[in-house]
C-alpha cells in the first residue's frame, strides 16, 4: 500500500511537470500534448463559452462579418421589418411596459374556447399566425423523386421547448427532461400561475408529452432516410387526425388541392390526436399556451426573455451570459432573416475563384466515386449503372441559386 502511495505522487509530479513544462514534451510520453501544444498554449475558452475548436475560430470570424451584414441592412433600410424587429429587440423599457400584452389575444383566445371544436379552430389559427407547431409541423421542400418538384413533409409535433421523444422516453435525457420543466413552471408563474397552480399544470403536460412520446419515433429512427418518405394522401391523414377538419386545416394554410404529401412520423400525429376531445379540453389549452410563451418569450419583457437565456446557457453548461443586447438582438435577426443575410454573405464574401474551386473539387469527388463504383465486384452492372446515373444527376449549387427560391408546390 505504501508504495503504491509513492507511485500515485510520482505519477502526479511526473504529469504536473509535463502540464508546467510543455516545451519538453516527449513525443512518446504524451503524443496529444506534443502535436497540440501551440494550440493548447495559444488558445482559451472564452467566458461564457464551453468550447474551443478551429470551427470556433471559424465561427467567431463569420461573427463578425454577419455582424457587419446586419449593420449595413439597419443603415440602409433594405429590410423594413428587420429594422422595426431590431428595434423593439433593444427597445428594453417599452418591452418591459408591454410585458405579455403582444400575446394577450392569443391566449385569451384559447382560454375563450367553450368547447373542443371551437378550442381546435381557435388553434388552427394561432398556429398559422405564429407559426407553432401545435398539431402538425410542415415544411415544404423537394420531392425526393423528383427534385424539380416540392412537396409538403409532415414532421413530427415538438414538446417543450422544441424538444423530441427522445427527451421523454430516454433516460440520458432525463436530467435535461426536468431541467425542462423546471424552466415550463418558470414560465407559468410569471404568466401568473402560484406555484402549486404551475407545477400542476407542467406535470399534466408533461405526462401527456411521454405518453406520444412513447409512440413516437426517436431521433436515431427518425435519421432513417425510409422515415422521410411516406407519401400519403389527403384522405389517410384525415384517418390519421381523426379529430380535425383535414379539408378545413389544410384551406387555412392555403395548400392547393392535389399536393403531395410525405408524413415521417404517423404515430406521433395518431397519439396527439387521441387527446383531441372534450375530457381533456383544459389540458389542452394550458398546453397552446405554454407553447406560445415557450416560443415568444425571447421577446417580450426581460422577466420573459432572460428564462429563456438561463435555460439555453444552463443546458450548454456555460456559467453566465456574457452577451450584449446588441449581440442577442443580432441572434435573433440572423435566423429570422438568414435569406437576407445570406444573400449579402455571398456577395460580398463568397468570390467567383472560391467557388469555382469548391465546384471543382467536388467535381472531382464524384469522378472519384464513379470510379470506385466501377470497380467495385459486389455490385452488378444492372446496379452500377443506376448508382452512376444517380451521381451524374447531382447538381452542384455553392452559395445561394442565383435567382430566390419560389416556396411554392410546382417550382
């Protein structure tokens, strides 16, 4: 025992020296330290930050450029609404004054609903005006068949806070799972639950949540690229959604008659449909207005705000926010109005030489595989030829497409 003692202390001086006295490293005693030592000497994760990379240097310098995009649209005026959001964004006193009042019809709205076909319809039209995906989450995008075509996908609903199943069902998700919740109840007591009333409300909602979620996919079935695509008809997801008006829901989102239509997730529309009737009606409004304050407290009042701020800086693990206004507010600006900003990113950093050589290079990529797709033994020609065809209609496309994208279903 006692020398093993000796041996724990040897071993400490030995890596203490070899911490302290980086420019001895031998290259067999600690090979990590001796190719990384510059980077280790040289670099330190910033306050507020849990990481450091060469992706983080990256990062930090299109920072700054975006930074500088976003100021050049404010002085310009290129954008209006980014202008007027920018604005209530710094604008603390006045959105501190307004406190919930931007959100007020909403959720009276719902609280209003005398019943559950009135309370779904009255929902329908939340989730168009806000965007919120209360009971399906649609995106629109190209026809894996046939890219020249798009198409509506039906992904799964969201829980709390945008999570997935996974959050619910997983047990190494658990600590994040109550972590959660714990940021739900916040949010209900400063919408003006007591505490009783919101720890009351969170587990009901919470309980309804691991109930789909354990009829929904996880996140490693969802990667599956079968699940993206289904294709369904009109009449199937009215089997699905049972309890909704598909000719109704699908006429307030303005989709024509005849779209096409993938779903990713069945059972996940399917669970959350079976809570769609009148027993759970005030279960069901506590949850539309937990989402639309989950979703737009980043901009209402700080008390509002920076719940949000703790959460996302206690679940990456970093101690305090170290961000300006300036710098939430350009955060913000930049996923909303990322086209803008991308378009101008391009423009202005993006030059023909560059992307003529990542063309290129991805050219020669694909001649690559090509060539190993022909010399490969397991595969018959029959296959070989379908795999090159495939490769040979991949288009390139570096940057933005020169003209905007038509969000519609025909283009």
């Amino acid at each position: 025992m006692k020398y093993l003692k000796y041996l724990v202390l040897i071993f400490i001086l030995l890596l203490t020296t070899s911490c302290q006295d980086k420019e001895n490293i031998n290259l067999k005693d600690d090979y990590y330290s001796y190719v990384n030592k510059k980077l280790l000497n040289t670099n330190k994760i910033e306050k507020g930050e849990y990481t450091w990379s060469t992706f983080t240097e990256a990062q930090d310098k299109v920072d700054k450029q975006t930074d500088k995009i976003v100021e050049d649209l404010l002085n310009n005026h290129e954008n209006e609404n980014l202008n007027i959001l920018y604005n209530q964004l710094l604008d603390n006193e006045e959105r501190n004054r307004e406190e919930i009042s931007p959100l007020e019809s909403y959720l009276t709205k719902i609280d209003n609903s005398s019943n559950i076909d009135e309370f779904i319809r009255n929902a329908i039209d939340i989730e168009n005006d806000l965007s919120i995906d209360i009971f399906t989450n649609i995106t629109i995008d190209a026809d894996f068949k046939d890219t020249s075509k798009n198409i509506i996908y039906f992904s799964p609903v969201t829980f709390d806070f945008g999570t997935s199943s996974d959050y619910y069902v997983n047990e190494d998700y658990m600590t994040y799972k109550a972590l959660i919740k714990q940021y739900g109840i916040k949010l209900l007591k400063q919408y003006g639950y007591d505490q009783k009333k919101a720890r009351e409300i969170s587990s009901k909602i919470t309980s309804m949540y691991e109930s789909i979620a354990s009829k929904s996919k996880l996140s490693n079935e969802l990667s599956d690229i079968s699940s993206y695509y289904n294709i369904i008809t009109k009449d199937d997801l009215q089997k699905i959604y049972t309890n909704i008006d598909i000719d109704y829901y699908l006429e307030t989102k303005n989709i024509p008659q005849g779209t096409k239509f993938s779903i990713i997730d069945i059972d996940n529309y399917k669970a959350l449909n079976n809570y769609l009737t009148e027993e759970n009606l005030s279960l069901l409004k506590e949850y539309v207005k937990l989402k639309i304050l989950e979703n737009y407290a980043l901009y209402l009042s700080n008390d509002y705000s920076n719940l949000i701020y703790e959460l996302n800086n206690k679940i990456s693990g970093t101690s305090e926010d170290t961000k300006t206004n300036i710098d939430k507010a350009n955060e913000v600006i930049k996923t909303l109005f990322s086209y803008d900003i991308d378009e101008k990113y391009q423009s202005e950093y993006l030059t023909a030489k560059e992307k003529k050589y990542i063309e290129d290079m991805i050219v020669e990529i694909i001649e690559y595989y090509e060539k190993d797709l022909k010399s490969l033994d397991w595969l018959s020609n029959k296959t070989k030829k379908k795999a090159i065809t495939k490769l040979k209609n991949i288009k390139i496309n570096i940057g933005l497409q020169e003209d905007y994208p038509k969000y519609t279903f025909d283009t």
